[in-house]
C-alpha cells in the first residue's frame, strides 16, 4: 500500500485552522549532541551566522501563496468540505545523496538516522515518512552547488508525486537547506522536494547543526509553513496564530528573548520552534496552529496531486 492518510469529514468553519491552541512539545534529536563552535553561513536571512535557510519567502512570495490559499479555501468551504481533509498519514520519501566522488557519500545508516528524526518530529502530529527509494549520484557539478544546479538536478533525479517527499543532499550553495511550497508544485513539479546540506544529518559534523533539523525545518517549508518571524512584528507574522511574533530571526538559543513587545504581541519569541534559526540542540517542537496549516496546505496542494 503506497499511503494512508487520515482523513476528516467533519466541516468546520474557516478560522479553526488557525485556532490559538498550546503547542505540543516533542523531541526529534539525534542520539547525542555534540555542542562546537558555530560557523557562519551567507545569505539574505543570515543576519549574524547561524542557520540559514534558503527558501525563497519574499514578500512577493509569501502574498501570492497567501492569496491562492485563501481564495481556495472559500471554495472548499462553499462546496461544504473542510479546510483539512489529509489531517495525516504516510508519506513517501525519495532521498537523493548527490556526492562528488569523495565528499557526501551518506549511509543507509545516516539516511535511515535522518528518517528518524523527521518521523520524531511530525509524528506527534499525525504524519510520518517511509522511506520509498535511495539513490546516489557522483556529480561534482551539482555537489558543490546544488543551489546554484537545482533546476538540473531535479529534473534529473526527482521521483512521485506531489504528495511525495523529494530529499537531495549536497552543498547547497551558502545555506543549510532550501525547499519549495506547496502552491509551487502544480506549475514545477519536477522541483518540488528539500536540499539539505549534507553535514546537517545527525552525526553529520555541521557545527551546532548536525542534528538533522535542518530536514525537519525544510520539510515544515515543504508542509507549508514560513519562518516564524516572517513579517516581523506585524497582524499576519507567519500566518499562525499560536506563534508569537517575532522580530528577526534567533540564532544559537537565546531562551527568554522577546523582540516584539507589548500586549499586542504576548509571549516570547519561539526560539525553540522547527521554523527558527535556533541551533538544533535548541528546537524541538511545532504547535497545534502549525499543524493545522500543515494540514490545510497538504490537502489543497498536495493531497492526491
């Protein structure tokens, strides 16, 4: 059987998917963490080294996402359906270890690692991943930069469907990871997935981020979520309401820090959600908001695609 999902019959109203819920913690670390010197990383959202995602979530971008997924979601609810009907279930993975010849050559035993440590983390939620297929490529090319050849490299290696998890490991260019939205795999579907540094896997040796959660916060961009200081201190945020806001991205693990203040925005910054740049012995939980987008994303864009 390829996959089950769960699936909801229930209508609800239109806001319960944003609903301000408590947030469930859960661990999704590797076996040890190995605490090093923290190394810097370029890029547009790399304010002061840390991690640093590559996922394109400018403003352009994250206005026309928002505008399709709301314009569908009057639909479903005119049409009486509810705003989630894949509340979760398996999902396929094809995971792509890109190698130079020398360099990035992971293990079964590291990918099945890094599997671990994504089913640790959405689990809790309802979702989990089985791994469908792994293969291997020596391409320097696309190795040393596979930000910069993502377009050939996944026209060359990506498997399934859009309900389907596409995995490459390799350098991606000054980042740790990158992944694309939901709403992009209708009109690309061939790159669709997550790129992820290949040292970022447990155990891997990226300093300070070598507990594969770079997967895990790529894969929640793939689910459908942004950073949670998109838009800073402002209505929207991330678009999850059991988020607090947050001003600009946290490196390392400042606990008790709190960039938008006032009784506008109440709570401190969730340094320790997936979507930060916290270090990843400092992550270790999504909320109930975030999963209830996961959800309502999967199912208008990923659910039977």
């Amino acid at each position: 059987m390829k996959r089950i999902y769960i699936v909801s019959g229930l209508v609800t109203f239109a806001l319960a998917v944003l609903l301000t819920i408590l947030g469930v913690d859960h661990v999704s670390k590797a076996e040890s963490v190995d605490p090093m010197k923290n190394v810097v990383f370029g890029g547009p959202s790399a304010a002061r080294g840390g991690r640093s995602c590559g996922t394109d979530n400018s403003r352009a971008v994250v206005e026309a996402q928002e505008q399709d997924r709301t314009a569908k979601l009057k639909q479903r609810l005119a049409k009486g359906l509810a705003p989630a009907e894949a509340t979760g279930g398996v999902v396929n993975v094809y995971f792509h270890v890109v190698t130079n010849g020398t360099s990035g050559d992971l293990s079964d035993a590291q990918v099945a690692s890094q599997m671990r440590v994504l089913n640790n983390a959405f689990g809790p939620w309802g979702w989990s991943f089985n791994l469908a297929a792994t293969d291997r490529t020596v391409n320097a090319e696309w190795f040393n930069d596979c930000y910069s050849n993502d377009r050939a490299m996944k026209n060359a290696l990506h498997q399934g469907s859009g309900d389907d998890l596409n995995i490459y490991s390799c350098v991606p260019g000054p980042y740790l990871g990158f992944a694309t939205f939901p709403s992009n795999y209708s009109s690309q579907p061939n790159l669709d997935g997550v790129v992820i540094l290949y040292s970022s896997l447990p155990h891997g040796g990226e300093p300070n981020y070598d507990e594969g959660d770079t997967a895990t916060h790529e894969v929640g961009h793939w689910f459908g979520l942004y950073h949670t200081f998109q838009n800073g201190c402002s209505k929207n945020g991330d678009y999850v309401s059991d988020t607090p806001s947050e001003k600009s991205p946290a490196f390392e693990c400042p606990i008790g820090r709190d960039t938008c203040e006032g009784s506008r925005y109440p709570g401190l910054d969730p340094v320790e959600n997936f979507m930060d740049y916290s270090y990843d012995s400092c992550m270790f939980q999504f909320t109930a908001g975030q999963d209830a987008r996961m959800d309502e994303m999967f199912t208008t864009y990923r659910f039977g695609q």
